[in-house]
C-alpha cells in the first residue's frame, strides 16, 4: 500500500510538470545561492558537437584572432536554452523559439538549443522538423555546458533559457516560452526587474 502511494505521489508530481509546461529533471541543491546568476558572466558554452548552426563562442574577445570591421564586431545576443526531443514542453515550444529566431535575427541574436542526448537521436529529430527549425542545435560536451548554466542556476527543468548580451553577461533566464522578455532586456528594449 505505501508503494502504490508513493507511485500515485510520483505520477501526480509528473502530471503537474507536464500541466504546467515544464520537465523536471534530478534535483540539484537549492540550499545556497546560486553560483550563477542575473548580472554575472556568462559561462562559455562547451559543445561536442553542431547538429545545425554555425559554431558559438559567447566570449569571442578571448579568442587570440582580432581585427575585425566595426559592423563585425557587433557582437551578437545569445540564447542558450537547454531541451531535450523526449520532452513535450521542449517540443511545443519549438515553434515559438523558431519564430523569435525569424524575427530577431538582423539584431544579430542567436539561439542554440543545448541537448545531452545521443547525436543519433538529435539528427533525425531536427532534419524531421525542417524550417519549423532552423536556429543552431547542439550536443553539449560531457554536460558541461548544462552544468555551467542549470547547475550553476540552480535550475531543475526544462526547456530553460539563458539570455546574454552583448557584453556576455546574463540578463535574464527562465521558461524558454517566455524568452522574448530577455531578449528584449538584452536589446534594452524592456527594463531588468529591481
């Protein structure tokens, strides 16, 4: 009986995750601040490998290589957001980031959507989605990335997003289907909160 109850609990926690649009995954310690946070450097992202997409560095002025016109040197915004093809939540809001990618692209902001899955599982998945896709999609490198970012944010669920500007500091994070909102923070076209 104190199994069946526990099943039921489990079920009902799940149900409401996915009701509320977002998959939780393993719990990471919420006791201290966070290590990352609104206002901070953001990580570099460490990336395996591109599905789709032109390679990103978040930090480009520490690559060795410089000289580049003013026009190239407008550095772009980043979207970092962290998915997976098994999650619904992550799917449903596919649409949504592709049209943000459309519309936001001659302010020079980029999305990559950031797996841990098998390369295997991803290729099929983006290919099938066609131009209901197109922003960069890529495998992250051992966890690493997804432990700079959700780990370091103390954050539990996905599809989560990380917005940073053009300096490469965080401005905002948060459910990848709210993600306009730090976008315009970045293109300080909206206010951060106090």
């Amino acid at each position: 009986m104190q199994y069946f109850r526990y099943v039921l609990g489990a079920l009902a926690v799940a149900a409401l995750a996915l009701a509320a649009g977002q998959i939780v995954l393993d719990s990471v310690g919420a006791e201290d601040e966070p290590d990352l946070q609104v206002g901070d450097k953001a990580p570099e992202v460490a990336i395996a490998e591109y599905i789709q997409g032109d390679p990103v560095r978040i930090h480009p002025e520490e690559d060795e290589e410089q000289g580049e016109t003013d026009e190239e040197a407008k550095r772009p915004i980043h979207v970092v957001e962290f998915w997976a093809t098994w999650c619904p939540p992550c799917r449903a809001a596919i649409p949504h980031l592709n049209a943000l990618h459309e519309q936001y692209k001659d302010d020079k902001v980029i999305v990559v959507a950031v797996t841990n899955e098998d390369p295997d599982d991803v290729k099929p998945f983006v290919e099938d989605r066609g131009d209901e896709m197109t922003y960069t999609v890529a495998i992250d490198d051992e966890t690493k990335t997804g432990r700079a970012y959700m780990e370091a944010a103390r954050v539990r669920g996905i599809p989560w997003a990380f917005v940073v500007d053009r300096e490469g500091v965080l401005v905002w994070h948060g459910h990848a289907m709210q993600v306009e909102t730090g976008i315009k923070i970045a293109l300080g076209e909206e206010e951060e909160d106090a």
